[in-house]
C-alpha cells in the first residue's frame, strides 16, 4: 500500500469508525512541525486543499504511531 493510501486509511477509520480527537497530525510547516487533532486538520487543510498529504510527518492515536514518514 502506498503512503497515500495507509493515510487516507487512518483518515477514514478515524472519521467514520472512531473518535477523530483522539488522533494528532503533525505535518511540515514550512521549518517547524505543527500538531493538530485530526478534526482540526481536515478543516485547517479544507480537506488536503491547502496542506497536502505529502506534509504529513506522522499521525498518532494516543501516544501509539500509526504512520510515520521515513527520511532518506
């Protein structure tokens, strides 16, 4: 599966099966990583709009990671 896929995997089981304020996406910022809820994500990207996946760094559910992006 691609990163795009186990993404919008997580996006859909936290929207539709779970609570979406349990999770935290921290994405690029331009230098800095900034945290949001998973629900505050969605709205502040205008669905991946403005914030593209590909600056998704790593999403949690508690303190367990579901994805993170491996460096080169």
């Amino acid at each position: 599966m691609t990163k795009k896929g186990v993404i919008e995997e997580i996006f859909s089981k936290a929207r539709f099966a779970d609570d979406p304020k349990l999770y935290k996406v921290f994405y690029r910022d331009f230098e800095n990583i900034r945290e949001l809820t998973l629900s505050d994500f969605i709205a502040e990207s205008n669905n991946f709009e403005t914030i593209p996946i590909t600056r998704i760094e790593m999403i949690k559910r508690n303190e367990k990671i579901l994805f993170k992006k491996l460096r080169e």
